[in-house]
C-alpha cells in the first residue's frame, strides 16, 4: 500500500467531477492520502475542462504556479487529466510541470500511472487516438467497473452522488469542443446503471443525479425492447433509499414526451429540467447548430409546464457569437422573458480550436459588447426570478441539507449556536437557514420568510 499523498483540483462540469470523486476513490484504495494542500503533496492530478478558453486558462496558470514549486521539488509529479488532456494530448506532455497526461476514458488506469511516474521519474500519454471512434467492449466494460467500484457520496455533497448513464455526445454544436474530446455518444447499460444506484443508496445516499452530455437521447436496445432515459427514471424509483432523482443536462431536439409524464407520475422523480436554449435567434441558432427554432424550443416548454405543473426550468445561453447583432441579441432577452426560467447560467461566447464555429466563423463581436450583453442578460433574468421568488413567502418547503454554507456564522447567536445550513428544494431552489450541522444529507422542513433572486431563506419547522 502507497501512503503518499495526493491533492486533486476538479474544473468544469458535473461529469468531472464525477470523474474527480471515482479517481479519488480509487487513489485512497491504492493506500494514497487526499491532501488540501499542494505544499502536502507527492502528486498533484488536475482534471481540466476545454468548454470555454478561460477554464483551460486557469489550468495552465495553475501549471505555472507548479512549475516553480518542481523547482524545489523536482519529484512531485504531475498528472493531466479530463478533457484538456484528451483536445491537447503530447502538446500538454511538452510543459516543464507535466509527467501525466490521461484522458476521459483512460482514468481506470490513473492509479497505476500515478505509481508508475512516482517510481520512474519519467513523462506518461494515454489519451484516445481517434476519440471518434467507439471505444471498445473491453474499455466500456473498465469505465463502468471502475464507476461500480468507486463511486460514492463520499466526495460530493452528503447523501447526494452522481451516476453517469452515457458518455459522450453526436449533435455536433458549432461551438462545442465536447464530440471531440468526450467521443461519440454511448449509453450504458439499464442493469449497470441500477446496480450503481442500489449500491449508493445501501451507503445512505438519499439523492441521485443522472448524468448526461445530451440525457434526453439515453438509449440502449437489449433484445427485443430499447430502454429509454423514462425507463431508467422508473427503474431508479423502485431503488429502496432514493427518495429524489435528478437527470441533467438534456437537448431541445427529440425531447420524448415520456420523460415529461415520468417526471409527473413518479414522485421521486424532481420537476425540474435543465434545458439550454443557447440563444432566442434563428439565425444565431442556425449558425450553432442547434437543430430547433426559438419558437419550438418555447413550444417544448409550454408542453413541460402543461404536462408537469410547477416545474422549475433553467436555461443556458451564449451571448456574443459570431455575427450576433443588436437584433439577435434582443430576441435572446424576449425568449428568456417568454421561457420564465428559474435561472440562468450564461456565457461569453469563447471560441474553441478545432471546433466548426473556429475554423469557418470569424469572431466578430467585440468583448466589451459581449460583456454588456452578459452583464444585460443576467439583469433580466434576476428580475424575473426575484419577482417570481416571491411566491415562495410563508411556504414550508422540503429540502435536502447539503451542510454549512459559506457563511456559517451568520445569525448563529440568535439561532442557539447553530450554524447557518444550505439545502436545496426538489425543484433546485437554493434554501439558507439555521439548524443542526447534523442534518447534513437529510431531509428538512423549512418555512421560507425572505426571498432574493437567487436564494430563499428560512427558518427550520421542528
């Protein structure tokens, strides 16, 4: 058994840091130690995102911070990992800083590799050659092993874990580096996916998320039926210990209606969708790639809203895309006015190498105006949810507890020394109050008694 120790910073989306908790727990089977801190560390595994250049900006920042500390400690080693180190490959094995260079589906291996440069002192690649093709029987079989054997709550929020039910992605967005560093689209097996679940719930988790690059299109034909992500839903329902189940991100084209009535026929199953629309112009939607129209996508949400009453909807948007103009941005403000969202997450436009937007669109639109845009779109969306928040004043909602929140402090004296918690509804709300830091992964009532545009807050019904 190794006991040295290892410190891993996660970048990006939920997908890594799934990748992060399993690599993790991987690495404490191996015998190695978790550290916070780098100056603790024998070996330092960053797992990076491409999304967007200033994730894999702060990534190299990071290498430079670590090229100076291998000056003093040139047998600290560091790995590499995610979907930088697939787009990037030999070129990010070529840093002073770098000894590992591992890609998505080569983390089953990442133990042995940490050993490996640990005990040889010499520069490791495993990347995917052709990261189009469909990787084989034998590695799917590893990543799903590997996913079976090590995932758990341990390294996310208490009570909560995420299962990956697909890897990879086919829709080809004009902007999205995704397809080439994640693959091609690849749904796991029903039974795999099941087992995980079982598994996680027997450990005390309560909430599961299932997690996709476009979930929606989850497919996986067994003899003479093919399971679709509404079957999934109401398998995971009949898992003892899960009382809530989430399902992210999905895609506005060939949404199956059979998702919406399993989300309003089983109750575990939580009425919220998260669902990009990425712009409210058809020209700009054209140019991504997107495959719909604002007005279908509007439709799409109509039909949520009618067959799931009281679902929540979040939207993702890209402001500033090649050609965009004043015009293409104002029907993006009336689409987010139209679609009601919860919330938001949006985005400069940030082109990636490799992708169609990169090679054959041109970069037009200046970034002091994609940071008005930004900053413009983030104002409407705030209000709608501050307006909207407000029906929530005097309601008791149910919340599962994630534990302190940044800010643990606040009204303690008044509270009975107990900390400031935060939780979330089933509807993703976020919810502020104090209780009882035990109540970390449980369940709680709260009444909510003051809103924000982005947070409700509380007190806890005893």
């Amino acid at each position: 058994m190794d006991t040295r120790k290892v410190h891993i910073n996660s970048f990006g989306c939920q997908m890594n840091k799934l990748d992060s908790a399993i690599v993790t727990g991987a690495l404490e089977d191996a015998g190695f130690t978790l550290t916070e801190k780098v100056k603790d560390a024998d070996v330092v595994l960053i797992n990076t995102c491409s999304v967007r250049r200033h994730a894999e900006d702060r990534v190299l920042s990071h290498l430079g911070h670590l090229k100076h500390i291998k000056e003093t400690r040139p047998r600290l080693v560091v790995g590499v990992i995610g979907c930088m180190a697939q787009r990037l490959g030999a070129e990010l094995l070529d840093h002073e800083a770098v000894d590992i260079v591992c890609g998505p589906a080569q983390i089953p291996q990442i133990p042995g590799l940490v050993k490996r440069a640990l005990e040889e002192q010499k520069k490791i690649l495993t990347v995917t050659q052709n990261i189009r093709r469909k990787c084989s029987d034998d590695q799917s079989d590893a990543l799903d092993n590997f996913e079976l054997a090590y995932d758990s709550d341990k390294n996310h929020i208490p009570g909560q874990a995420f299962v990956r039910v697909m890897r990879g992605c086919n829709n080809f967005c004009s902007y999205c580096v995704v397809p080439y560093v994640r693959g091609p689209e690849v749904s796991r097996p029903p039974q795999a996916i099941i087992e995980q679940i079982k598994k996680l719930a027997a450990d005390g988790v309560k909430q599961i998320t299932l997690l996709g690059q476009t979930i929606n299109s989850y497919s996986f034909p067994a003899g003479d039926r093919t399971y679709r992500l509404a079957d999934l839903l109401e398998m995971a329902s009949e898992v003892d210990g899960i009382r809530w189940i989430r399902f992210i991100t999905s895609y506005p084209v060939g949404f199956d209606e059979s998702i919406l009535h399993a989300m309003a026929d089983l109750p575990k199953v939580c009425p919220y969708l998260h669902i990009p629309a990425q712009s409210g112009s058809d020209k700009i939607l054209k140019a991504m790639n997107r495959g719909y129209t604002a007005s279908e996508y509007l439709d799409l949400l109509t039909k949520a809203r009618r067959i799931v009453p009281g679902i929540a909807i979040a939207g993702d948007f890209i402001v500033g895309f090649p050609s965009e103009t004043d015009a293409d941005f104002a029907a993006t403000v009336q689409l987010v006015k139209k679609a009601k969202y919860k919330n938001c997450f949006i985005f400069k436009y940030s082109p990636r190498p490799g992708t169609r937007a990169d090679d054959k669109l041109t970069d037009t639109v200046p970034d002091d105006v994609k940071k008005r845009r930004n900053v413009e779109l983030l104002a409407v969306q705030n209000q709608i949810s501050g307006e909207y928040n407000k029906c929530f004043l005097g309601r008791t909602l149910e919340v599962l507890v994630e534990g302190p929140s940044k800010k643990p402090h606040l009204n303690i004296a008044e509270n009975a020394g107990r900390p400031q918690l935060i939780g979330r509804t089933a509807t993703d709300y976020i919810v502020v109050f104090n209780g009882p830091e035990s109540l970390a992964g449980e369940l709680a009532e709260v009444e909510i008694t003051k809103t924000s545009p982005l947070t409700l807050f509380g007190k806890i019904r005893e």
